[in-house]
C-alpha cells in the first residue's frame, strides 16, 4: 500500500505564481505581475515565500526578446519543487522517462517487452527502467512524487482497473494503478495511450496550445484522444474514443472486439499489411511499411490513401460531433505521410457539413513515439492538484 504524501499547498494566488513559471523557464516579477494580474508587491511576497519553501529560485537571468539593458533578476522553478515519472506500456515495448516540474524531461529509456503476454513481467521493467532514469537524471526517489502510466486498452479511471477483454486480454480485469503503486512505491495514475498521446500533443507537439483536438493513434488498432475546450473526454467508462471498433463495413472482416468490419480491421498497420499481403504474396512486417513507400511502392501508397479514406469518414463524423480545430496523426509513422492525410482530408471534406470545419488542421504528431510517455508526465503532474507545484496547464 503506497502511503500518500501530503504537500504544503500552492493555492490561489501562490497557485497563480507557480502557474505563471510553468509557462516559462525564467520569468521577471514585472512579468509575473503582468501574467498574474497580482500588484508587484504581492508577487514578490508570493516568490519570498515560495523562494523560503525552496520550490523557486531567484537569480540573475540572460537576455531575452523584450527585455533591454543589464540583465534582470529572473524567478524560476527549482529541482527540489519535484519530479514525476512517466510510464507508457505498449504491445511491445516499456517506456519510461523522468521529468522535473518545470516540464523538462530529464531521462528517458525504453525497452523491448512482450507485454500482451501478461502484466507481471512488464511491471518488472517499468520498475528496472524507472531505477534507470531515475539514476542517471539525478533524481532521489523521494523527490519523486508522482507516476502517470498508459495501456493500449480503455481504462476506467476511477479505479485503474483495465476493462476490455479482447484488447489487451492478459492484463483484463486487473488493477493497473494498485498494482504498478506496489511496484514503484509511489502514487499513479493511469489512462489509455490515445489519451496520453492526446495530452503529449497539446502539452509540447503539433496541438499545443489547442483547446479542441482530436488525437488519432494508428498502431495495431486505431484510437483516439478527444479534447474538447481543453478538457480530454473519457466519457463514462474509458472507452471515449475507440473509433477503431466503429462499424464500417457491414459484415466485414471479424475484428477482435468480437465485432466484424470495424475501421481497425482495413486501417490500421497490420491491416494494411494483410491488404498487401493478399495483393502481392509478399509478407511486410514492421517498418517496412514505411520504407516501402518511401521506396514509392505504388501499392503502398494506394493501401495507404485508402487507410486514410477510412479513418476520414469515421473523423467527419466525429468533427460533427466535437467541432476540432486540429486533428493530428501519430503511431505508425508510415500512417503520418501525405498519402493517409490527403486521403483522410478528401473523406473529411466530402462527408462533413457543408461550410462546417473549413478551418480543421491535419498535422502529423510531432512527438513520435515519445508522444505516449510525454502525456503520461503530464497526467502524472497533474494529478498532484495543487499539493505541489505543476508544470503543465490545467486539464482533467
């Protein structure tokens, strides 16, 4: 049983302060007051005493755009505000990285894992990679104060508890927070990658800044991140969407979740790879999908455009539904290419409202495969409400 810490709260106007550093790396109490809206007096009683609680430091700062003559004295976030852990367990690798309160990730590994074939042994490398980064960032484990961690599988996030029985079947029914709590000692959270890749994206990649996006992960299925006025939706039981399991070709190829013809079973990595397969006789394991259509295999670049026609026509529907400034593309990079986008935005626009969404953005993920592990330090942060300092914007 993890005993949870208790924190001198950073509330209100303090709050305001430390929102205010998160937003920058070194920031001047004139410009704390400006972001603020607090009078220069009480921001620097504010900084005095987060200064004496050693959560900020105060120090002479370099030059920077706006800012004349001798170099001013600067606040920033230090070290001892803290640091989370981000764990991202995917079909088969374990990521884990350690960032610091200032939204700087400071160590990050990975490993190969066959982790579909049960939770025990993946644990066992979250933890022996946790060690890892912790070590080589400098970070004792008492400064670590929070783990946020991501499965392929709809989570209930209230409990922790992975519900689905065909998408990640070993790991059904058990309770991932408890169980990876046990392992590192310290609080966790947990959530679905789409949403963790959501929330890396609008944290530090192609939404960021963005209150209404959708984020889709194609992989071996195809899930998404929903972000609506800046709040991520999981909706009653965590499923909030898995458009991968939309029907769309009536009586199709049986899919996993028991159903047939839902849109991962013709749009996601490995359907595209049977496609091909059933086309040529040629087997294309891996990333080898993406270096043959760099190669300009034509019959990539055909199954590819498809892929992304597919996902279009569930999107349009879902842009009727959340209205996205921006949609962006991540997992399999060979599904972030022209092909899927220009197919994605030629169903996007045909089946969409006429007049409605002409201003929707479809951006390739920036973040690769750092987006999931990027979001779990996000939600990790998060979590801590206000016990300790945050570095990443408010979103729940």
């Amino acid at each position: 049983m993890v005993t949870r810490r208790t924190y001198r709260p950073a509330r209100g106007s303090s709050q305001r302060i430390v929102d205010a550093l998160r937003a920058g790396v070194e920031v001047t109490r004139a410009e704390l007051a400006d972001r603020t809206g607090l009078s220069r007096a009480t921001v620097s009683a504010l900084v005095r005493d987060l200064e004496r609680d050693g959560l900020v430091a105060v120090g002479t700062g370099g030059s920077a755009a706006g800012r004349t003559g001798r170099r001013p004295e600067v606040v920033r976030l230090t070290r001892r505000a803290g640091a989370v852990l981000g764990v991202d367990f995917g079909h088969e690798h374990v990521r884990v990285a350690v960032s610091d309160l200032a939204g700087n990730v400071l160590c990050a590994h990975s490993a190969r894992a066959d982790v579909d074939r049960g939770m025990e042994s993946a644990l066992a490398t979250a933890r022996r990679l946790a060690d890892v980064v912790a070590e080589e960032a400098g970070v004792e484990r008492a400064e670590l104060l929070a783990c946020g961690a991501g499965v392929p599988a709809p989570v209930d996030r209230a409990t922790g508890r992975i519900g689905s029985t065909s998408l990640l079947p070993s790991w059904s029914g058990t309770t991932l927070t408890a169980a990876l709590e046990d392992v590192l000692g310290m609080p966790v959270v947990v959530d679905n990658d789409a949403n963790l890749g959501a929330l890396g994206e609008q944290a530090a990649g192609a939404a960021r800044g963005v209150d209404d996006a959708i984020y889709v992960k194609v992989s071996s299925g195809v899930g998404a991140g929903l972000i609506s006025g800046g709040r991520l939706l999981r909706g009653s039981t965590g499923i909030a969407g898995e458009i991968g399991h939309v029907a769309v070709v009536p009586n199709g190829v049986p899919c996993r979740c028991g159903g047939r013809g839902c849109l991962e079973t013709i749009a996601s990595a490995p359907a595209v790879r049977r496609q091909l397969l059933q086309t040529t006789g040629h087997a294309l394991p891996g990333d080898d999908l993406l270096r043959a259509l760099s190669d300009g295999d034509p019959r990539v670049t055909r199954l590819l455009a498809d892929a992304g026609r597919s996902i279009g026509r569930v999107l349009a529907a879902a842009c009727h539904l959340l209205d996205p400034a921006v949609i962006v593309l991540g997992g399999d990079p060979a599904f972030s290419t022209e092909p899927v986008l220009a197919g994605l935005r030629e169903e996007l626009d045909r089946h969409r409202l006429p007049g409605a969404g002409g201003d929707v953005r479809l951006l390739p993920a920036q973040l690769g495969n750092q987006g999931q592990v990027v979001g779990a330090l996000r939600l990790a942060a998060r979590s801590l409400d206000g016990r300790a300092p945050l570095n990443f914007a408010s979103i729940t």
